[in-house]
C-alpha cells in the first residue's frame, strides 16, 4: 500500500482512512469480527459485492496487515479469511464509529 506524501508528516486519521477506505473495507471488517470466514460465506453476508471487488479488498486489507489468508492444503483447497492483531486492534477503534452511526441512524436516514 502507497500513502502519497511523507508517512511521518501525515495525521493518524488519514493513515487510517487509507487503509479502510471504499465501499466495502469496513463492512468487511464486520463480517471478519466475527471470526474466520471463507470467500463464499463472505460474499454471502455482503450483498451486492461482486466476486472480482471483494477479492480485490482482500487483497489490499492483507497486505496493510489488516486481513489473513490462512490456504489449508485440502482437496478442495480450503481458503479462511481472519482479522490479524492489527485488524482486531483497527476493528475496537471502529467501535465508537458504530456506535455513533446507531445512536444517530434515525436522523441521518432522514435525511438521506
């Protein structure tokens, strides 16, 4: 993952937007609070993601540190998709998030 500009100079808030930034990172940290979860089941829970778009945030969240792919060597191959300590950490801090969103939901759906 790139962060344009000085990683040193920037504040807390847009390294952290950078990482969970876009349509679908943060549900997907949702799903993944939950505990390990397969490609499918993920797609399941995440309603009009396509299969392409939600490979894609993977990818980026394990390689911010954030997403682990665990590959078991089955036949099928079995793929599980977990939080690491990072994204579990990143997932607390999201907490306070939710809990605005809920307190406010029905001002801010109305006027949506």
């Amino acid at each position: 993952m790139h962060i344009a500009g000085d990683a040193d100079q920037l504040c807390g808030m847009a390294v952290a937007i950078d990482v969970v930034g876009g349509k679908w990172k943060l549900h997907l940290m949702w799903v993944l609070a939950e505990g390990p979860q397969r490609f499918g089941r993920i797609r399941r829970m995440l309603d009009g993601v396509s299969e392409k778009v939600l490979a894609e945030n993977l990818r980026r969240l394990e390689a911010a540190g954030i997403v682990h792919r665990e590959l078991y060597p089955e036949v099928p191959p079995r793929v599980e998709y977990s939080l690491t300590p990072l994204g579990r950490d990143l997932n607390e801090a999201l907490a306070p998030l939710e809990e605005w969103g809920d307190r406010n939901r029905e001002i801010l759906t109305a006027r949506g």
